[in-house]
C-alpha cells in the first residue's frame, strides 16, 4: 500500500531554462532545426518546481548563462554525496563551459569542487544507490572517471555499459527508487536491453526484484524520474510504468516536460541531488 512507502525530504539544484534551445546535435533526440517553444519550456520547468516544494522538497537554482543552452540539464553538472562535489568534465565541447559556473555556485555554497580528469557527466551516469554507486558507459562518461570516482568518493563502483544511443546517458535508463543507505537493500527501475548483456546479468543479480521498464517506457522519458521513496515524479507518456509503480505502492506524480524531450532531456536532467 501507499502509505508503506515513507518519502524523504531531498535538495536540488536546478536552472531555469531562459536560453534553453537545440542548437547543436550531441544525442539522436537533438535535431538543430527543432523549434523551442520557450515560453512553453519555462512553464513546464515551473510546474517541476512547484511539484518538488509541494512535496517538501528544498530547491535551489543556479542562474542560467547566454549561450549554454543545455545549462538546463543540472543533472549533468556533477555528483554530490555525503556533501562531497564531483564536478563534470563534458564530452562535447559545446557543453564544457557548463561546468565551471556550476562549479562557482557550489564554492559559493561553501562545497569543495572535484574537477574530474577524465569525461564524467555528473549525475547523468553516476547514480547513487545509499550504498554504491551506478555508473554508466559508453556513449559520454568514460570507465577511468568511474575509477576516479571511486578514489573520490571511497565508495563502491559499479560500471555498467551503455548500447543504445537514444539511452545515451545511465538516467535515461534507469533510476533509484529507493535508496539502501537505511538498511535495505533499495530498488531501481531500468531498462533492460539499454545494456550490455554483462550490465544486464549485473543489475539482475543486485536488483532481483526491480521494475523491469519497456521500450515505450524508455521512449516515454519514463526512465528519467525522481523518486522521494514514495513519489516518482514521471514523465505522464509513461502510463503503463506509472501503472507498475502504483502496483508497487508508489505514488506516481505526473510532470510534463515535453519541450525538453527535443533535446533529450527530462526531469531527472533538470535535477541535481544535493546530498549533504
């Protein structure tokens, strides 16, 4: 039942998307000649907001810069456990400027800032369970960052390998449920075959009773979702995974961000978790 699934209170950090636009191609979702309806985007990115601080959420916001346009996806930006900040060194060189001023508004938090060596692309491919971290590859995020998060971070990495494009990034394919840093073991969401056969065998082993997502899930954006423990906050095309997770007791909280899908992004791209 619902009320078996206590939620917990979370900090994001997020960016208003005042420049958001497509004006290059990094993943099979972005087409340059694609029209943004700005206003639209913004819109939708308030209703996010308003849906995390009515369920207790905290929400900070990083102020948006001219000429990043992708600045949107705060995900993106770094990884942050135990009030310790892994920056992002970004694959395409568009997006690179991305990460100092994310970088500046974490210092000015009173963070020390980690600047990854290798291509790291923050939360985007590192998922963080309460017990180890998930961390993907393959497309953005390269396996030498994931062996400098370890070292960062002193915490278990597991590296799982990336195969389909239009699952570019881990949090396209998969997303915590609940976390195992209370005792538990937790539960995830993913996408099966947006994985090598190896990372397919490894997430079956640790996650044996996972919410297995489909194709139309993923296509959906249903993959990109945040969850409190009780409420996911999900992408409304992904009925039939909400239907799941209702079924498992969890609160489905619908959020439309369709303006962002033109880029490749979701919820979860537009949120970064704080964890101090």
């Amino acid at each position: 039942m619902p009320d078996s699934r206590v939620p917990r209170r979370r900090r994001f950090l997020v960016c208003e998307p005042r420049h958001f636009a497509v004006q290059y191609a990094i993943n099979p979702w972005m087409h340059p000649d694609t029209e943004v309806d700005v206003d639209l985007a913004h819109e939708q990115w308030q209703r996010l907001i308003r849906a995390y601080e009515a369920h207790g959420h905290g929400v900070d916001i990083v102020e948006p810069v001219p000429g990043l346009p992708d600045m949107v996806f705060a995900a993106n930006s770094a990884v942050v456990v135990d009030g310790r900040v892994f920056g992002s060194l970004f694959h395409a060189p568009e997006r690179r400027p991305e990460s100092t001023h994310y970088a500046t508004w974490f210092k000015a938090a009173g963070y020390d800032v980690h600047r990854p060596a290798s291509v790291c692309e923050g939360e985007g491919d590192l998922v963080w369970t309460g017990r180890y971290m998930l961390a993907g590859t393959g497309f953005r995020t390269t396996r030498e960052a994931h062996r400098e998060v370890q070292e960062y971070f002193g915490h278990p990495v597991i590296s799982l390998t990336l195969v389909d494009p239009y699952f570019y990034h881990l949090d396209t394919a998969l997303f915590v449920l609940d976390s195992g840093d209370d005792g538990h073991h937790g539960n995830i969401v993913y996408y099966p075959e947006a994985f090598s056969s190896g990372s397919r065998e490894v997430l079956a082993r640790l996650y044996p009773d996972a919410v297995l997502a489909t194709r139309d899930d993923a296509m959906s954006f249903g993959l990109n979702s945040v969850s409190d423990g009780r409420h996911v906050f999900i992408a409304p095309r992904a009925e039939a995974l909400a239907t799941r997770l209702a079924d498992r007791g969890y609160v489905p909280v619908p959020v439309d961000l369709s303006e962002f899908q033109k880029a490749g992004g979701g919820i979860k791209c537009c949120t970064q978790e704080i964890r101090s």
